[in-house]
C-alpha cells in the first residue's frame, strides 16, 4: 500500500422482533426481511418528485458554499462525483481500474491533490486508492474477507474498515448461515493490526441471542416450504455495521483517543469499543433508535447519526449526548421535515452549524439549519441506461467540502479521458 506521508482534511462525518418463540409466518413481511443480508437497490423505487433534478433550493446566505461529493451504487457506469452548489459537475472519477475486477464505490475519502481513498462495497477487491485521473494508486485486498459500507483514514495512513464473512453457527437442531462482520484496523503497508469479530463482542448479548432464536424460526418456516439448495438458504444478517469512526480525542470517564465508534443497523445501536481491550465501553440506541447508519463524533460529548426509523417509516437526524443518553437535537418527524430512508442514509455536520443529509432512497440530499430550515436541496439524476433506465439513482453518502479544499486540480467536468 501506497504510505500517506501527510494527513489532508478528512471529513469526520466523511429491527425491532417479537418474542423468538412466535412462528416466522406470525413475523410479517418487513420483520421477516430484515433477518437477512440486505440486497440493495441502485434506483428510487418510490418516485415522489419527478420534475425535479439537480439543485432546487440554494440559499446562499445561509448554506455552507462548496463542493458536494456523492456515491450511489453507481450501476452501470461506476462513477464518484464532485459538483457544485448548483449541482453541476465539476469533476468525475471513474471506475475503471482494475478493470478486469468487479467493484462498487462506497466510502469516500478525499485529499487535496484529488484522489480518493475508497471502501470498494463486497466487491472482489476491498479498498482502494483512485488519483485525480481514475487511474489506480493502489488496491488492498483482506483474503477471505469482504469489505463493506464505511473506511475511516488515519493520520497514520493507515485506516479502520468493516469486513464481513460467512459463517455457520449451531443453534437448536440447525445450522444457521450468519453473516458476521468485524472492525479492522489496516496499517499504512496493507497489514491488518487487530481484527474485532462483532459475533464474539456480542457473544452475551440479549438482543442478538433474541435474533438468533427469530432467524431460527424463519429458516426453519422457510426449510419447510422449500426445496431449495445449500446456495439458496437465507443468510442471517445479524449486525449490518455501516460505519466506524475514530475517536480523535479523550472523553474522560468513558472513552480515550483511538476508541472505535460503530454503527450496526440490525441491533439498533452505536457503540464505542477500546480495540485493545475488545470491550464495548459504550452503547445506546436499542428500543429507541431503528436501523441507524452513518454515526460520527461532533466536538466534544455529542454524537451525529441518521436515525432510519424503520419501524415508523419516517427518518431523523439526530444528536445524542454520550453522557446523559439524551438527544439534544433532531431534524425530521416533524411536520414540514418529514422524510424516510428505510435504506442507507448519511449526515454531516458542516463548519457553519448546518447539517448536510442523504435522503438515500429518494435519490435527495439537502442542508438544514440548526432551527431546521432546509437551505439548499439537491437531486440526483436518473439512469439513462440499463433495465432502471429513467428511474432515478439511489444515492448512498453525500459529503462537503470547502470550495478551496483541492490545490490546484485540474477538474475535468465529467469528460473521462481513455
């Protein structure tokens, strides 16, 4: 792996079930669906607004003023792209090498120079360096392993990221098929330094024994009804962790410098775990969040994440306060904000105050004051190719940064070069 020898800005804000023993016939269709590893989608399926594209509200006085850059599951072209307020392109990045492997963009993570660092989402490599040309720097790949969802760049060089793998765990009279993640940090050189399996961390967890017991109740409903191979057997996703975060100083009393903040959508929860000790020193969310994603540390004691809200069908954005456990501030869910993402999502909290959000399932981001006025608004565009042609894309993150953030780049404006 390419060695970084400096540390460029990097953005730090870059399932509720009933009792095990109740039949899977009495789970209902979204219980039962989020048992499984989830099979995302790279167009809007719901389409609410279909004249609007591009930026449709910019409130120059009040909205932090840069450049955007968004990732979506990029099917067919596999693009990364940098636009301006006026949602116009300024610059492309494409998924061109190696091109013989197969690759989807997630986590982005910018340097002045323009390239980006990425989190290659359960492709057959797993992160990997792009420069300001597309043109491959370096790839790392975890033998045995998957990446996926969020990396997080060390000052170091090194990063932090999400791996998962299968694995079969013996329960009752039947061996279920779990998918585990687990949290790895990466030196500089491509090394794995400590790999935390979150099936071991949560080994005497209440609420993921509880999935267990429902999952096992599903297959053995599904095994019943099916004639299906070993290939075809649903896959338990009992973790889904879709972000992991640094911590880049002390909070005395509960978590030091170099502490891991993780997002795992299935348990309905964020965590601090001390990587040495492989001890959960921190958590909050069970029974008060539902399937959060994107969780980063704000100055100080607080917490921003993306509050799915999937048993309500209605997403917010809040912040908690690590100390209390109380929420101090939220956008959403109330009339005039109301908004839902059952499916990925990000927040960032801008220099300004403001807070940038991906509305992910309907292909939307936009920028909310702190009292909650929306002051910039943005959508995606469609497909133009393919079997979703004329859908609108699904967008997976959105990030911003300063308009003077790259040093002397020369943007390309979505033209490729071979």
């Amino acid at each position: 792996m390419l060695l970084r020898s400096f540390f460029p800005l990097v953005l730090l804000s870059i399932i509720l079930f009933k009792h095990p023993s109740y039949a899977a016939s009495d789970l209902g269709e979204d219980s039962a669906a989020s048992l499984l590893s989830l099979p995302y989608i790279d167009y809007v399926k719901t389409e609410k607004e279909p004249n609007k594209a591009g930026t449709t509200i910019y409130k120059k006085d009040k909205a932090f003023s840069g450049y955007s850059i968004y990732t979506s599951d990029m099917k067919p072209d596999g693009f990364v792209n940098l636009i301006d307020m006026d949602g116009k392109i300024v610059h492309r990045w494409a998924r061109r090498n190696p091109q013989s492997v197969k690759v989807r963009w997630e986590q982005v993570t910018p340097f002045p120079d323009g390239s980006i660092f990425l989190s290659c989402h359960m492709g057959t490599i797993d992160w990997q360096w792009v420069d300001v040309n597309s043109h491959c720097i370096d790839v790392i790949d975890m033998p045995g392993q998957s990446a996926h969802h969020g990396a997080y760049y060390l000052k170091d060089g090194g990063f932090l990221g999400l791996v998962s793998n299968m694995i079969y765990i013996p329960f009752r009279d039947l061996m279920l098929k779990v998918q585990d993640n687990s949290l790895v940090r990466v030196s500089s050189d491509g090394r794995t330094l400590k790999k935390i399996s979150l099936r071991n961390l949560f080994a005497e967890d209440l609420g993921y024994h509880k999935k267990l017991g429902e999952f096992y109740d599903y297959q053995k409903d599904y095994l019943t009804r099916s004639s299906r191979g070993e290939n075809k057997k649903p896959k338990f996703d009992p973790f889904h962790a879709n972000n992991i975060v640094n911590l880049e100083w002390d909070i005395p009393g509960i978590a030091k410098k170099g502490d891991w903040l993780v997002t795992v959508r299935h348990l309905d929860r964020i965590f601090i775990v001390a990587p040495e000790q492989e001890r959960i020193v921190w958590q909050w969310g069970e029974n008060i969040i539902s399937h959060p994603h994107h969780a980063t540390f704000l100055t100080g004691d607080q917490i921003l994440l993306f509050d799915n809200g999937s048993n309500k069908k209605s997403s917010r954005i809040i912040v908690v306060d690590i100390r209390s456990g109380k929420i101090v501030w939220q956008y959403g869910q109330k009339p005039g904000q109301e908004f839902f993402s059952n499916l990925r999502g990000s927040a960032q909290r801008l220099p300004n105050g403001n807070t940038l959000i991906a509305d992910s399932d309907s292909g939307r981001a936009f920028e909310v004051t702190i009292s909650g006025e929306v002051v910039w608004e943005w959508y995606v565009d469609f497909l133009t190719e393919g079997n979703n042609k004329g859908k609108r894309r699904a967008v997976s993150r959105i990030q911003r940064v300063p308009y003077d953030f790259f040093k002397g780049v020369q943007f390309n404006y979505g033209k490729i070069d071979p």
